[in-house]
C-alpha cells in the first residue's frame, strides 16, 4: 500500500494564507538570482580546480557541458512540478504525490544530504578564502582553528599542525541562519545584491583572463588516463561531472521557495530554467579561462585556484578584490541551501514525519524559525569536523538521486493525473525524463565506492527514523486530513 497525498490537497495548502503560513514576497526576478544565488559559488570556485588537477584536466570544460545536459532535462521536469504544485518541500513534495509517503520519505531525507551539506561544503570553502584575504592584512586565523581534525597543514618553519574545527565556516552558518529567522524578504534582497557583485567578478575574470590564455595549457585538452578510472581519460571527465556536479544543485533550491513565489505558476519554470542557462555558460567560459592561464596541475590542492590562475596575470592586485567578492557569492550559496533546507523540512514537519515543532512559523517573521534553528547547529558541525572533498562527494550523489527520483514522477504524475492543469509542461515526455535518469545515474556511478557507502549508510539511519517515527505520526496515515476517516488515497 502507498499512501499518496491527494493533488487537491497539495493545492489548497499552496494557496492558504495568513497566520501561521508562508509569505508570498519573492518575484520571478527574486528567483532567477535566489538560482544563480546557489548555483554560482564553490563548483565554481573550488570544485572546478580539484576536477581539473585531479579528474578531466582542461576538459573539465566538457565535463560542466555533461553535467548541464544531465541537469537540463532533470530541470525541465523539475518546472513542470513547480508550476503544477507550487508549494515548499521541492522534490520531497513531488514524489508524495506520485510515488507516496515511503519514497517521499527517501527523497525527504536525501534532501537534507544535499542541501544542509551543500552549505556545510561552501562554508568551509568560505573559510578558506576569508583565511586568505585576511593573511594578506596580516591577520592571521590560528590554522588548526580554520580546517577538520582530519586534515592537517604544513607551515612555513615547517611544523605539521592538525585540524581542531573550522570556527569560520561555522560563524558564517550561525550568522546567515539568524538572518533567515529574520524573514524571506530581507534575506531575498541580500542575496540579490550578492548575486550581482558575484556574476561582475566571473565577467571582469573571463574578460581580463581570456587574453593570457597560454594554448600550451590546453594541451592535450583530455589527458591520457594514467590507467585508473576517474583520472584523466573520458573516465576523467565523466567523474569530473560527477564531482562539479555539485556546482548545479542551485535550480532546484529554486522549487523549494515556490510557496514563497508571488507568481508560482509563471515564477517557478523562469527562474529554474533561466538560471540554468545564464550559469552554465559562465561555467564553461569561466572553467576554460581558469585551465587556460593556468596550468592544471597546478590547482591540486589548493584551497583558492581563481587566486592562482589571476596570479599568472599582470592583473595578480586584483586577488583581494576579486576574494571579497568570492566571500560574497559564498555566502549567497550558503543563504540559499540554508533556506531550501528549512523550508523542506518545514513541509515533512507538517505531514507528521518528522515532529510538528518544525513547522512552527514565527508569529512576526513568518519563517519556519525552529527548522532554520535546527540546521544551524546540524550544518554547523558538518563544517566544523569534515573535509570539503568528502562532503561535497555526499552533496552530488544525493543530489543525483533526489533528479532521478524528480523525473521519475513526471512520468508517473503523466499517468496517474492526465488531466491535470499544468502551466509548464515538460517537452518530449517520455524522453527528457528518462534521458535525465540515464545521464544522472552515469554520474552517480562515476563517484568513489565510499561515496556510495556514505549515501547507503545515511539511508539505513533515514529507514530507521521512518520506521519508527515517521510511519506511525504520518498525518496521511491517520487520516487527519480527512477528518479522522479512513487514510486519504493509499494506492492499493
């Protein structure tokens, strides 16, 4: 027996108002940048140097061209649901429609890999860059206090000195939390003006770069693989995908605000598309000047590989300037996830899967504080005790399989409600969908074995906490929704 949750009550939860609700103030404008917001920042930033030094070389180019394929079609799916069902939870919301409470449960908790580790990974990249650009003041952040207790650092007298936590990474998460509890609006005008300084400096990077291109860089552009797969090679670009994979989860953020949206129906496919569009060419330009004034191998582990390709410029005074506004785009990343992350579990808190407590909406801010509370701590020590590798690895596998599971119900909902009004309606059905599933899960199986362990293992504790919590509190499940009758629509 699935238990589905009914189209007509999706709707009319979309369309309450008032008390004790989410506010309608973002605008279709608000939500191409809120996109771009999170999907212009550590991919690009970060994962772009360790793909390139450590997976496709100068083809990390191509390797951006098949993540954004992959995300393309998993995009236009997600748009067709937005627009149909305009309300928070994203993909978690979607799959309970079509697929029931159980796998709405899996992607529920897969959503909380992705996005409170999302912002987890940008945080401690954040950390990174803010140690930099206060070295150049010489201030100077003790280095165990700036890296996981799994990592360690060699200084320049020579003394190794290992990681306690990252104190940076977990003062930005606090900060930007609190501003969330603050309202949508607020933070929505924030990330707006982050935005704009974070796509000026990609531009003024791609035009000053482009002249000091040195040709030789780009030779060979797909280094001979060296005979284990995932380095250099197509197996190299293809895992290369898999990793800056991570750089494309922000359209899909995008869907978890559409409660929030003024105009969902119209809102939702611009600003998941729109900011698809105008951030994969940027990452292509950007990825081939970065690997072109510089050498690739020598991005390998460095924690800023913008700083060493503008080195190789007469433009290197440019660094601080341009790190401020690396900071900046970072924290519009982590503002986002940040919020996607709250505003899913705001939707699972009010199922009765998780415990109500998170669905209580702040009397005068009107924002899901409790759940914004929650992951302040939660992300907090993620970014504080784990490596960026391992946890950006965790972010894309889950993100890739929350895309499989999205297209998967396209095809489903196709089905099942036939009729139903959709304002955007995915093209070519069923070939997008199922060419978003094969391209995804090529991704997903290009990634290490103990990336794939992590994701089973985050899995088991998810089935744990359904089996013993969430079945038995499961609002569809009792019936509450149906005045205490029989449970609403389980699929025999």
């Amino acid at each position: 027996m699935r238990f589905k949750k009914p189209l007509d009550v999706l709707l009319k939860e979309a369309s309450e108002t008032g008390a004790g609700t989410l506010k309608r103030t973002l605008s279709s404008f608000n939500l191409v940048t809120m996109g771009i917001g999170a999907i212009i920042g550590a991919g690009l930033f970060s994962l772009t140097g360790l793909a390139a030094a450590n997976n496709a070389g100068p083809a990390v180019t191509i390797s951006f061209i098949i993540g954004a394929i992959g995300c393309a079609f998993a995009g236009l799916c997600y748009a067709e649901f937005a627009s149909m069902i305009p309300i928070a939870g994203s993909a978690y919301t979607y799959s309970y429609a079509t697929m029931g409470e159980f796998t709405a449960w899996i992607i529920g908790w897969d959503l909380v890999l992705e996005y409170a580790l999302g912002a987890a990974t940008v945080s401690i990249s954040w950390s990174q860059y803010l140690t930099k650009f206060l070295h150049y003041f010489n201030w100077e952040i003790p280095p165990q206090f700036t890296r996981s207790p799994w990592e360690s650092a060699t200084l320049a007298d020579g003394t190794v000195i290992h990681g306690i936590m990252n104190l940076p990474a977990v003062f930005i998460i606090v900060c930007l939390s609190l501003l969330l509890i603050r309202g949508t609006r607020e933070s929505a005008f924030v990330n707006n003006f982050l935005v704009v300084l974070k796509v000026a400096v990609v531009l003024v990077f791609i035009a000053v770069g482009w002249a000091f291109i040195n040709p030789a860089n780009h030779t060979p552009y797909i280094p001979a693989n060296t005979g284990k797969f995932g380095e250099f090679g197509w197996s190299g670009v293809l895992r290369g995908a898999g990793v800056v994979f991570f750089a494309f989860i922000g359209f899909d953020a995008v869907s978890t605000a559409a409660q929030e949206a003024k105009d969902p129906k119209r809102g939702m496919p611009i600003g998941i598309i729109g900011s698809l569009v105008v951030c994969t060419i940027l990452y292509v330009l950007f990825s081939h000047v970065m690997t072109g004034v510089a050498n690739y191998k020598e991005f390998k582990d460095s924690a800023a590989p913008v700083a060493v390709a503008i080195a190789k410029t007469p433009y290197a005074w440019l660094q601080q300037s341009i790190i401020v506004a690396i900071l900046a785009g970072y924290t519009s990343v982590i503002l986002v996830f940040l919020m996607g992350q709250s505003r899913i579990f705001y939707t699972m808190a009010k199922d009765g899967l998780i415990p109500k407590t998170f669905a209580t909406v702040h009397k005068k801010f009107q924002t899901p504080y409790k759940s914004n509370l929650l992951f302040a701590v939660f992300v907090s020590l993620f970014a504080a005790f784990v490596p960026v590798r391992v946890v950006g690895e965790m972010v894309s596998i889950g993100t890739l399989f929350a895309f499989v599971l999205v297209c998967i119900g396209v095809m489903v909902m196709r089905k099942s409600d036939p009729t139903t009004p959709r304002p955007f309606r995915t093209p070519w059905v069923p070939f997008v969908p199922i060419a978003g599933i094969v391209i995804c899960v090529l991704m997903m199986v290009s990634l290490p074995l103990d990336t794939w362990i992590r994701l089973a293992v985050w899995m088991l504790i998810g089935l744990v906490v359904y089996f013993t919590y969430s079945k038995k509190h499961s609002v569809i499940r009792n019936g509450i929704l149906n005045n205490g009758k029989e449970p609403l629509n389980p699929d025999l």
